[in-house]
C-alpha cells in the first residue's frame, strides 16, 4: 500500500516506519511544517495553515480579478437591421460585442437609436423606413463593429458608412 493511504506509525514491507520516510515539503529555512510534522499535529487548522500560503482574502481577490473590458462603445445607440442579416448568429455575435463594449443596442427602431448597424453593402429601400423614425441616425457596416472588437477600440466610422 502506498504511504500516502497509510495511517500513521504503519510501517511499510521493510519494518522501517512510514512517517519517518516523508520528507519536508519545505527546505529548512521555510516557516512551513514538513509533513511529519503536520502527522503529528492534534488540530486540524494547523494542517491548514501548514499546506495553505499565508494569502490574504483581498489579495486571493485581487489576483482572481479579470481585467477590465474597454468601453469605446459606451453612450452610442445601436439598432441591428436584422432583415440585412442571413444568420441569426451573426445578430448575436454582433449585438454580443456591440453590449461587451457597453454599447446599448434596441430591440426596434426608435429616436433614441443614433447608428443602424446593417450587413448589407448596399443601400436598400426599407432603410427609408428606419430613417423616418429618425432621420438623424447614421447606418454603418457590420464590418465596423468587426474591426473595433478585433482591435479592441473604436476605429473611424467614415469609411464604413452607408449612404444612400
């Protein structure tokens, strides 16, 4: 049987004592008690701190943290024009990516809604719809919603603008 199901003071197929074969898991000049140490020991919280490193709860915090995502589409409205889509999967990985960046994305067309994201490359006659609900709001090109989450940051919209 190996030493480690071994109960104390067994010995092993030699005679010679299971505990007295285990070394330290710490070199000598380390604060940490070997594990005969810790054989020895009557409480259990001893044997914890003994096998645990002396971490804080805000630094096991800290280093469990994940980095903070960019924000560069905060404060812009978006509306999918999910008729210009083939996929429902791209409207999810595009409005996914519009909201990681903290871009608010609307169900429906409203005057509220300052981009309308298309996947067309060109202009089609039910755009004129989305335009009457408010003829302020700009259509852009999938492909820039693409490009910033690839380079994780807003890039110029001028280029991937679609006008009529």
């Amino acid at each position: 049987s190996s030493g480690i199901n071994a109960e104390y003071g067994q010995t092993d197929k030699d005679g010679t004592e299971i505990g007295k074969q285990l070394i330290d898991l710490a070199d000598e000049s380390s604060p940490t008690k070997t594990v005969h140490e810790i054989s020895d020991s009557d409480s259990e919280g001893d044997v914890y701190e003994a096998l645990t490193d002396e971490e804080t709860e805000e630094q096991v915090i800290e280093r469990l943290r994940l980095p903070r995502l960019p924000s560069f589409f905060t404060g812009h409205r978006f509306f999918l024009h999910s008729e210009s889509f083939p996929e429902f999967e791209t409207i999810k990985e595009v409005t996914r990516c519009l909201i990681t960046y903290g871009g608010m994305v609307f169900d429906h067309m409203s005057r509220d809604v300052r981009f309308i994201v298309t996947n067309s490359e060109e202009w089609q006659s039910d755009f004129e719809t989305a335009l009457s609900v408010n003829p302020e709001a700009k259509f852009l090109r999938t492909k820039w919603v693409d490009t910033c989450c690839e380079k994780r940051k807003a890039v110029d919209k001028e280029p991937f603008y679609l006008l009529s």
